[in-house]
C-alpha cells in the first residue's frame, strides 16, 4: 500500500473515531440554566421599578438591595436578580448556547482568553448585570479574537457548577469550551 493512501486510510479512521467520541451538544436557551421561581420573580418585575429612569443612581443592584422592601414580589424579584442557585442536571452537560463575550482577560494579541458569555450584549458593562445563574465563565488559553463586542457567537461546551467572581460580575456557572463560532441563525 502507498503512504498517501494508508496515511488516508489511517487518518480517516482517526477522524471517525474522534467524530464517533465528540459529544452531542444540546442547543439550550438562557432560561433553561435558571430555577423556574427565579425566572418566574424576574417576569413579575415589581411596578414601582417603571418610574426608575435608566441610567439614574437609583437604577443599580447595589441600590436596589439597600432597599427595605416589604412587598413579596420585590423580594422574590431581588433576590433573583443576584441569584447564584442553579440547575444540577447542567453539570457536565454538553451545551450549544448562544452568547455575548465579555473579556476579563486577554493574551498578547488582544484576544480574550478569560471572559463572561452572557446573554445580551453590554451585560456586565451596563446595569443590572444578569443574575450570575445566567453568566457563564469561560478560560479559554487559544484566545477568541474580539472584533467589536456587540458580536454573538454560539459556544459549544461542557458546563460546570462552578462559582466566579469579578469585579465586572459573578458567575454560577463556568464552560469548558469546545468550539465557538460567530452566531447565525
């Protein structure tokens, strides 16, 4: 047999093989990683929060958690807005998720090696940040080239119950991630 083609034969099993042990990715939306009572306290948002004007010193979590507040649903609705309670069956999951970048560190070529994926974009930069139920850590050594921040890419991975915190924010979940490309629909 030629080396071109047992080099063929041989790497075209290797291929097989790797393809036969990637993981399934389930595609989930970002509800799914939050416990159903948290996602039900942040759909019932307490009106008094519609006369707050975005931007104002009133409209941050730190200001809304010095607040005594007596209603039931203000209480339920801040503390899912902190939340870091998760979903267990996520642990070890293969997940296909999409997200924004949220770079926490980055390596000599300016790509983001340590970052947040969050849902919508300017999460972490802006006020409220999601609740850390919905910020996935990611330490990524490759690096992911940032062109502008608004961009969403889908991330493939495997998710971890695993806490962090940043000055930018905290986390409830990490991902070992896989594969990363630029979101299309």
């Amino acid at each position: 047999m030629c080396f071109v083609a047992l080099a063929t034969s041989i790497f075209g099993q290797i291929n097989v093989a790797h393809a036969a042990n990637a993981p399934e990715y389930e595609e989930i939306d970002w509800v799914a990683l939050m416990p159903e009572d948290d996602l039900s306290a942040l759909m019932n948002r307490p009106e008094f929060l519609n006369d707050i004007a975005d931007g104002s010193a009133q409209d941050s979590v730190d200001d809304f958690k010095s607040q005594m507040l007596e209603d039931e649903q203000a209480q339920r609705y801040q503390s899912a807005l902190t939340s870091t309670r998760v979903i267990d069956a996520f642990n070890g999951k293969a997940v296909r998720i999409p997200g924004f970048i949220v770079p926490l560190e980055q390596n000599e070529n300016q790509e983001a090696t340590t970052f947040f994926i969050v849902p919508y974009f300017g999460a972490c930069l802006h006020m409220p940040p999601p609740p850390p139920n919905q910020i996935l850590f990611v330490e990524f050594e490759e690096g992911i080239e940032i062109e502008n921040l608004y961009d969403p890419f889908w991330f493939e991975g495997t998710v971890e119950i695993e806490r962090h915190e940043s000055a930018i924010g905290t986390s409830a979940y990490s991902l070992n991630l896989h594969h990363f490309e630029y979101y299309e629909e």
